[in-house]
C-alpha cells in the first residue's frame, strides 16, 4: 500500500461524525489532499447492504448474517474504492471499518473475535489500517452529554448494556493493538477534541 489508510472508530454518540468534519476543514485549509468514506457503504452496492443491515423491518436478521453482511459491504468498498485510492498513494479516510464488527458483532453480539476476524480475512489480510482514532467515551457519559438515558428516548437499559459491551469491546482491541490505534480522550469540548486529533496525526507524520 502507497497510500494513508485512517480510521475513525468509537460507540453511539461520542461525536464521532462532528469530529471527522472538523478533521476535514482542517485538511481543506491546509491543502492536504484525502478521500473520505465510511462503513457500511461508500459505493452504490455497499450502500444497498447498509439499507437492508440498518431496515427495522429485518428483525428475523441473525447475528452471523448481520456480521457477514457487514463483511461484503467492506469487501466491495476494499476492491472498488479504497484499494485503488491507496494504490494511488492517495490519503484515505473511513468512517467505522473493521474494529466496529469486532466491537459490535465479535464482542457486544457476542459472536466471538476469532468467527469476525475469519470472515473479515480479506480485509485483516490486505487492507489493515495504518493507525485507528478511536474517540473514547464511556456510552453513559456520551448519552448523559446527549441529554440522557432517563429522558425515554431510544436507549433503554438493554440497550446501555449492548454499549457498555461495544465500548469494553473497544478498549480490548485498543490495548491487543496498541501500535495501531490512537486512542483520543473525548471527554472534553469539541475543540479540545479536535485539537488532539490533529495533535496525534502531526505526531505520527500523517499531517
Ligand atoms: P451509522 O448511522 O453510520 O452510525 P454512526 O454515526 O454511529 O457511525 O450506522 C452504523 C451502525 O453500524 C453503527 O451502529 C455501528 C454499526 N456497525 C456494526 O455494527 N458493525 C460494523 O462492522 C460497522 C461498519 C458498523
């Protein structure tokens, strides 16, 4: 690979998305060249895999089905647009990529890290990301900052607890893969936030 390839992970709610268009103006007044995508989607076949992944009407959706669904959208985003990119010698950036199946699917769905990392071999093998920003804040403190759990909104406690597993599943990964990922406090102000980041990505010589 010729090019950058940076990730962006973190749970629900941490400001995920914010930060990533913070990054973006960023580059575009430094004059730094990149291409943005994310996951599931980024081409017109991955994103119809989004729509029947995220349909509520599929309830009758297995777990090992959602994971492996998750699998080919990567795969048709690796072979059409990212691979190529890279290839290029082009800066890549991706919304969610391979360490949210392991967090979501492998440890929170409980399908295990070993089942995801098999089905996702195309990626591990070909396509693994040269560092991984992963905006770490407990999903309680990211929901409390969103106006709270209490309020009756979507998150109820079963659902806390799926993020209290993402989130733990996240920081596993994060510690087993310690040269990759770049760990970001986002406890803070969105500002502070973004400062770190750019902070991290001078520091590694990306920026
Ligand atoms: P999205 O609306 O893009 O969420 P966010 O703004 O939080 O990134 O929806 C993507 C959802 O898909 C999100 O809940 C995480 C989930 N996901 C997985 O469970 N596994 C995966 O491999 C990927 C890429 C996403």
């Amino acid at each position: 690979m010729k090019g950058t390839f940076i990730t962006f992970e973190g749970c629900e709610g941490v400001g995920k998305s914010r930060q990533i268009r913070y990054l973006e103006d960023y580059l575009k007044n430094n004059g730094i060249k990149y291409y943005l995508t994310r996951e599931p989607g980024g081409t017109e076949v991955s994103e119809q895999i989004r729509s029947v992944i995220l349909d509520g009407k599929n309830v009758a959706m297995t777990d090992e089905c959602e994971a492996l669904l998750y699998a080919a959208a990567r795969v048709q985003l690796l072979k059409e647009v990212i691979g190529p990119k890279l290839e290029a010698g082009e800066l890549v950036l991706c919304d969610r990529y391979i360490d949210s199946s392991l967090a979501y699917q492998g440890y929170a769905r409980g399908l295990g890290v070993d089942f995801v990392e098999k089905i996702n071999d195309y990626a591990i093998k070909n396509f693994m990301p040269d560092y991984t920003l992963f905006l770490d804040l407990p999903p309680e403190q990211a929901f409390k900052r969103k106006g709270g759990v209490d309020k009756g909104d979507r998150v109820e406690l079963s659902g806390m607890e799926f993020h209290e597993k993402v989130y733990n599943g996240y920081k596993q990964l994060s510690k087993r893969d310690s040269e990759r990922f770049i760990v970001i406090d986002a406890s803070g102000e969105k500002h502070e936030t973004h400062a770190k980041i750019i902070k991290a990505l001078k520091e590694k010589g990306i920026i």
